[in-house]
C-alpha cells in the first residue's frame, strides 16, 4: 500500500513536468537554461511556491523591526502574525500534547535589531530564530495559514513528513535564502548519480532525512533548508559540468625511467589525491593559473619505457612537449664511479661517521638532492661512503667532482695525530692511631668477708675491651668463684701492650692495670707510564685474583663451598685532547680496588676508592687528584661502677677507655707530555728513559756480593742475561719494516738508533 501512495505521489509531482517528456529539448536544458534570455524568461515564471514568500502580501516597502528583551517565544509568533497577516497553528493547541509534541512554552528570545529590516529579512531572521529552536514553518490547511510543528525525524509530527513546497529542477538562484524547509529534486547530467547522491548526503544538514533516488530518471530528491540546499546544488553544479572528450597518447622515453617521470609530474600538480575526482568528474572549467592543465593523467607502462596520456587533446599536446622537450634528455652530467681510498692514520669507521654528516648539510633541500649551488654553497649529490674496516679503506661512490672535494677533506683529517705520554704517581695510604687504658679489679683476701655482708664479693671486666670474668677454678664454692687471678688477662693481649699488676693475695693478682698506644701506616705506591694517541682513551688495568668462597651447596654427602674468582685491581682509564694552544684536556676515571685483608688470601673482603675529573694542563704539567677522603674516629669508655667517675681515682675501679683514629688518603699525581709526530727524537728521549728505568730494576735484582763470586759469575752466567735482553730487543728496531718504508723512515729520522741510548 506504501508503495502505490508514493507512486501517486510521485505521478502528482511531475504532471508539470510531461510536457517536456515530449519535448525536442532534453529536460536537462529546460531545467537549466543555456542561454540569459530563457533564464529571464524562467525567473517570469512564478515557479517558486507562495507559501515561501509570505511577504509579498501587503505593503512591500514596510518596515519591521525586532526589539525583544527576555520575550517568550509565542509573543515573537504573535508579533509576525500580526505584521504578516498570517496564523499560526501550534502543537499547544491540542490538549493534552500529543506524544512527541512541540511545546515552545518557556522558550525565552532576547534580540534587538539596530535598523528597521524590510519584511522579506524580518521573515527570514524568523524562520532562524525557530530553525535554532528545532522548529519549521509547513503549509497549513488554507491559505495564509502556516503550522509551526518540530524538525525532529523520529517525532510523528515532524516537518520532514508535512507537505513542503517541492521544487523540480528550479533554478538555485531563484531558491530563498533562509532556513524554509523545502523539497528539491535534482537531475544529474553528467555526473553519476552515486556520487551526486553521496555529496548531498555529506553536506545536508542533521536534521534532514534521507535523499529519495530515481535512477531511471537519473534524479535524487532532498528535503532541507532552502539555504542548504541552494548551496550544496551550487557545488554539485560546478561538478557536473560537460567535459572534453578524452584522447590517448603514448610517449615512447629514449633517456629517462617512465616510472620516476609520472611520479615527478604528480609531484608538479600536487594532486595525489584530487587528481581522480577530478578526472571522473571531468570538469570542464579550464584552469588558467596552472602551467599544466587539470585533468591530463599519466600512465608509465614499465616494461616498454613508455607513457600513456589521457586527457584532452589540448592539455596532452602541452604535457608531450613538457616531457620530450624539458625531462627526456641526455643527462650532460659525469658519470658516477667508485674508488677505494687507502688511510693511514684515521680509522674508516670515524672517517666514514665524518664525511656522512658532511655530505647531508642541508640535505632535505632539493639543491642538495641535486648537487646545485645556492649563495655560494655547493652542496654534495647523493655519494656513498662505505667503511672497510679490515684494510682501513674507504669506499666511495658518486660524482667525480664530489669524490675531488671529499679526496681533499680527507687528507686534512688522515693526519698523524700527536700522542701523550701518561706519567701516572698513585699513593694510597692508610693510618691508624690506636690508645688504650685501664684497669680491672676484684676484693682482696684476706679481708673482710663482703663489704656488704658475708660472702659478698666482686670483679670488674673490661680490660682492654675485651676482657672478661676471670674464674677461681680451685674453689667450688660460689662465693669464691670470682676471686681468679687476674694475671690470666695477660696471656693472649695485643701485642705491644704493657700490664701492671696491683697487689696479689692468696688466689693470686686482684688488680690488673694496661696501657697499649698502637700506631699503623700502610702505604701503596703504584706508577704507571702509558702512552696513547690523542682523542683515544688509555686503559691500564693491574691487580690480583683471589679464589673466595661464594657459597655453599648442601648434599647427601655433605657441603660442598662454591668458589669463584674475586678480583681487586688498579683500573686507569684516561682520554685525552690536545687542544689548539697545546692545552691538554683530560678525562680522568681512576678505581683502585684493594683486598682489606693482604695476608689471609681466602678473605673477599674489598675496599674501592673512585677518582673521575676533567682537568686541563699545560704540556708537562703536573696536577694532583685526591686528597683526605676518609677520617674515622672512635672512642669507647667503660666504668665498673659509678665511682669510675671519679678524677684519677676512677682509672684504678674498673675504667677502661679505648680511642682509635683512622685515615685513609689517595694521592694521585698526573703529568702529561704531548709527543709530536713530526719529533722523531722527542718519541727516542721517551723510550730511552724507559729503558734506563727498566735497566736501573733489573740491577737492584742482583746482590752485589754475586758480582764479586767468581764461581757464581762462571756457573750461572745471567747476571747480564736481562741487559742483553734488552741490548737486543732495541737492535732489531726497524727489521720487520717494508724496505720502501723503512728507506722514508731512514731520511725522516735524524736522531740516533735506541741501541746506541743502551750501549
């Protein structure tokens, strides 16, 4: 039953319109006129429904104006229908409201206009005013009878299904600007209707429902705000224009990748994504501030090297010349080649990391990407740079003028960098300060039985801080138990200490008096030398292992102690930079690490002592690091009883006081010296001293009364067995150099053979 009513419907709309089916024009150009003069004539025709010019009854030169403060909204209703002549029917007007009713009580306006409005504006900021309220003007039953109902598609009562003025093809310059609802039924031309239909759905405002398609008609219609409407129509529009027939050309490329050619001419247009919609709509307004012409698509066909155009015949001819004239043409430009540049003295890894960011100066511009030049600048082209690490060669791919420029950037930077040598002086030492004093008593016997009462005795402990009760073992008796001989807490005493006895009875000393005043120094001196190249850290590790028990595994058999290896060692760790007054900066991290406990080599017991600076020094300067680092003092008192207190006294009752001071200093002493490469005899003066220094220990290991036993000199004959040794190390200097090399090294040096410093 639906259906056959909208057929009706329907059937009713285009009666107008079947005259025209007949018709030699096509409806197309009866809708739009192709010409000024049937447009004027069209606008003659009053094709737009009275019910959407309510102004036009009456006197056209009256004024209105609004001024409103805090008004209801039916007082604004009242207001227009008495200076439109029109009635309004309301939702209200039924009681009770019907479901889903409008009901505009409580809706408040406040506006105020500053001129007086003609009537067709003050209409149109009216029909706002409800449009911003969620409700429509419709038709009403009479003449010059309107209802003002709800814009909400889901309510029974909504605009949407009210009978609206529907226009057909209308002309959209003629349609009102304002917010009347209306219906429209557009007619594609060109164009899918798909695409047109997708486009109203896009633009059309929230509250509008949704568009209604005629496909054998190829016409979709929509129901909307004229303003809406008129304004999406002027786009689709401009969409559906006739286009140019297209035509086909195929550019056959004899120097260039078609592939890269399309995408540069996609990259010109900046159309990657409007290009297709443009090309399916065919616009057919030509583009007059575009060198190119819109609508001309490129197609590569890889496999022949060749370009397939499509387009209209005028925009094709222009790209054809643009890319056989300008970008299919035979480079002029060097070829690129490879070289494999050997380096001496710089690593390929550091010169490769140089280089790469020398190269990518500014490289996002498209002068770099093109080896242009730009005030003055010339950029690299696209080079590789390929580190060979095994041979210490660089590999280099690109222009020949590009690889001249980086040949000479190279051959400032592969210089022989100068070298320090490392004079390192370490003191480690540790003092500790020790004093003790005091006494331990018990009561003399024979005596008084107690000097509280009978069996009543007493002993104090303490004695160095350690000492304990000493027991009578002879007497069984409990009283007696504490009168030991006293003498017992000597045995066993810190070495150096010094025991004085008080008095003795018949169970021996009663009174022990001790002094100990202990002193420790111990002190680690460490030197080493190294010499290492500039910019390029120095590591010197030195120390011992120790076999330490980690832990212990528990079996049927029995526990079994884990071992593991525990190290304590002198790590030295030193970067330096020469700068280009000759300074010297320094990176020092130094970490001694050493076992608290040097005789008993099961104790994993160690002390760690961290130095980390940056200095920077004068060429053979000598700075010093560290300092006192640790001071420990202690002081521990023990009385035998309150009379402990007592000045001088005190010391013979039982007091006992121990004080003890510990300090723990590292000294470190740097001097740097810079050798240069250029100074053969610097590097010689460096090594000699070395070898004396070696020479001079190798002496101290022979006692002087082996040089004078004839039979120890004949028999063993090594008391110049190390001397030789190093006799002959520095004669072989130079044997295992390339003859070629070794006859530069001949000119260069001036200074005398190492041999001849030991001879």
């Amino acid at each position: 039953m639906k259906k056959e009513i909208f057929k009706i419907t329907l059937i009713s709309l285009f009666v107008p319109w079947f005259g025209t089916l007949f018709s030699s024009k096509p409806i197309s150009e009866m809708i739009f006129p192709s010409s000024e003069s049937e447009a004027a004539a069209a606008q003659k025709t009053p094709i737009i429904p009275k019910e959407l010019t309510p102004w036009d009854n009456g006197d056209p030169q009256e004024l209105v104006e609004f001024n409103f403060e805090d008004a209801e909204l039916s007082t604004i209703i009242s207001y227009i229908e008495t200076r439109f002549n029109i009635t309004f029917i309301l939702d209200t007007v039924l009681n009770p409201l019907p479901p889903q009713g409008k009901n505009i009580a409580g809706i408040k306006l406040s506006f105020k206009t500053n001129k007086p409005l003609s009537k067709k504006e003050a209409w149109g900021l009216f029909i706002k005013f409800l449009d911003m309220a969620g409700l429509a003007v419709v038709p009403g039953p009479a003449d010059r009878v309107f209802r003002i109902t709800t814009t909400d598609d889901k309510s029974p009562l909504s605009a949407n299904k009210e009978r609206l003025p529907t226009l057909i093809g209308t002309n959209p310059k003629l349609l009102p600007e304002d917010s009347s609802w209306i219906r429209y039924i557009y007619f594609a031309r060109n164009t899918s209707l798909d695409m047109v239909k997708n486009l109203f759905n896009a633009m059309k405002s929230q509250a509008s429902p949704r568009t209604v398609d005629f496909p054998e008609l190829r016409a979709i219609m929509i129901t909307d705000k004229s303003i809406n409407i008129k304004s999406i129509i002027n786009i689709i529009d401009e969409l559906d224009k006739a286009s140019e027939p297209e035509t086909i050309s195929i550019v056959k490329l004899q120097h260039t990748d078609a592939g890269k050619i399309a995408k540069f001419y996609s990259s010109l247009l900046e159309e990657n994504d409007q290009q297709g919609l443009a090309s399916r709509l065919a616009i057919g307004k030509r583009q007059t501030l575009s060198y190119f012409p819109v609508g001309v698509r490129v197609i590569p066909e890889p496999r022949t090297n060749t370009l397939i155009l499509l387009g209209a015949a005028e925009g094709i001819t222009k790209v054809e010349e643009f890319i056989i004239n300008t970008l299919d043409k035979q480079s002029n430009l060097t070829h690129r080649f490879t070289k494999v540049i050997p380096l001496k003295h710089i690593q390929a890894s550091a010169a490769e990391s140089i280089l790469s960011k020398v190269i990518q100066f500014k490289s996002e511009t498209e002068a770099a990407q093109q080896g242009g030049v730009r005030d003055g600048d010339k950029y690299f082209k696209p080079l590789s740079l390929v580190a060979e690490d095994s041979g210490n060669r660089l590999i280099l791919t690109g222009d020949y003028e590009d690889i001249l420029k980086i040949e000479g950037i190279l051959q400032q930077i592969d210089v022989e960098p100068p070298m320090v040598a490392l004079q390192v002086f370490i003191v480690n030492t540790d003092t500790t300060k020790l004093k003790d004093f005091g006494t331990q008593i018990r009561n003399k016997i024979p005596g008084p039985t107690g000097l509280i009462g009978n069996n009543v005795n007493f002993q104090t402990s303490g004695l160095g801080l350690t000492g304990t009760i000493v027991e009578n073992t002879t007497e069984t008796s409990g009283s007696f138990r504490l009168l030991g001989n006293l003498v017992q807490l000597a045995l066993g005493g810190a070495v150096g200490s010094t025991y004085v006895t008080l008095g003795n009875d018949s169970w021996g000393v009663w009174g022990m008096l001790r002094m100990l005043e202990k002193y420790t120094n111990a002190t680690i001196v460490q030197n080493p030398f190294i010499t290492v190249v500039n910019n390029y850290p120095a590591v010197f590790t030195h120390g011992t292992t120790r076999l330490v028990q980690s832990g212990t595994t528990y079996s049927t058999t029995g526990p079994t102690s884990n071992l593991k290896d525990l190290k304590a060692e002198l790590e030295l760790n030193i970067t330096p930079r020469i700068s280009y007054e000759g300074y010297i900066t320094l990176d020092v991290s130094i970490t001694d690490c050493q076992f608290t406990d040097l005789t008993d080599t099961s104790n994993g017991n160690r002390i760690t002592k961290v130095v980390k600076s940056s200095l920077i020094l004068a060429d053979g300067e000598t700075v010093v690091l560290g300092g006192l680092i640790r001071n420990y003092d202690t002081e521990d008192e023990m009385l035998g009883s309150p009379l402990g207190k007592i000045p001088i006294i005190g010391w013979f009752l039982g007091k006992n006081k121990e004080k003890s001071s510990e300090k723990s200093s590292l000294l470190i002493f740097i001097t740097p010296k810079i050798i240069p490469p250029e100074s053969t005899e610097e590097a010689r003066k460096f090594t000699k001293d070395k070898f004396d220094d070696v020479t001079k220990t190798l002496s101290l290991s022979t006692d002087n009364y082996q040089l004078k036993d004839p039979i120890h000199r004949w028999y063993f004959d090594d008391l110049h067995e190390g001397k030789e040794s190093l006799l002959s190390f520095a004669k072989g200097e130079g044997s295992f150099i390339y003859p070629s090399q070794k006859e530069q090294l001949g000119k260069a040096a001036s200074g005398k053979p190492l041999s001849s410093y030991l001879s």
